[in-house]
C-alpha cells in the first residue's frame, strides 16, 4: 500500500484513545498493510494507527526480523524486570529518554480478517509492543516517565526545531 506521513507530538490524534475495529473490511486490510509499510524504512520499528492520523486501535511493526500488524491489540501478559530502556519515537523525533519496560510482553488481538492474532518478545520486541499499545491508549512514552525525566522531555520537546514549525 503506502507508507504514510508521521503525525508529531502535540496533534491531538495522539491523545486521543483508540477506537477498536468492529467491521473487518478492504478498509482495514488496507490499514494494516500501511501501518506495516510506514514501519519498514530504517530507523523505524513500528507504527500505531494514531501516529498516521487513524484513531483506531491497530499497529504495524519491523522488529528483530519479524513483521506484521495487530488490530485490536490487548497486553495480557508482562514479565521479568521492569528495566529503563533509552526509548524514541517517530512522533517525537529525535529524542530519546530512559523509559521503564518490562523485559516481556504478550499481546493478543485480530488480523484484517478478525481472526486472533498473538504477538510475544522480549527485550526490543517487548518493548515495541508496550509502546504500541501505549500509543493505542492515547499516550506517548513521554507522558509515561518519571518526574524529572518527563520535565526534561517536554523542555527538550519545546525547544525542538519540529516542535516550532507545527
């Protein structure tokens, strides 16, 4: 399909918590193969509908060697340590912040045809999955650190050169 444009940090689209798909159509496959596309170029792992302006609950991923998509996804497990990890975001671009992640995650969910779909990892890939479904909630990991951390975040947000021009 296409890869589409990243939406930034302070569109009201990432605030805003996600519908869940209900009717599985041509319309849904076709969000599914864009959020995977948009998640291919490098320097990306993955991309939540909101992020390219969808408010519906589905994410695209290129991750540790596997690529998919997920509508309606739930977590349903965590586990082992829950470890800071030096996070980014394509709708915060170029900033990166220790971030708190459980070492694993699962999620399960539907494919475009609503047949279920589970996703499992550890380290980068449960990272991904915590951050997508962040995004899916309405949050940026931005709004999910700790005190000091997230008033350095919005400084650096503020005073960033994309920050600005939106």
């Amino acid at each position: 399909m296409a890869e589409r444009e990243i939406r930034l940090w302070g569109d009201p689209v990432l605030r805003t918590v996600c519908a869940p798909v209900t009717v599985f159509d041509d319309s849904v496959a076709a969000l599914a193969a864009d959020l995977v596309d948009s998640s291919l170029p490098e320097g990306r792992a993955a991309v939540a509908a909101p992020q390219i302006g969808v408010g519906l609950r589905a994410f695209g991923y290129d991750v540790d060697g596997r690529t998919g998509y997920i509508i309606n996804p739930e977590i349903v497990e965590v586990g082992g340590e829950l470890r800071d990890i030096e996070e980014g975001c394509l709708s915060v671009p170029g900033l990166f912040f220790p971030t708190p992640r459980w070492e694993f995650a699962r999620a399960r969910g539907v494919d475009a045809q609503n047949n279920p779909v589970e996703i499992s990892g550890t380290e980068v890939f449960a990272q991904m999955i915590q951050h997508e479904v962040a995004h899916l909630d309405g949050q940026v990991y931005i709004q999910t650190l700790p005190g000091e951390r997230r008033r350095e975040a919005m400084k650096a947000i503020r005073s960033a050169s994309w920050f600005l021009a939106s």
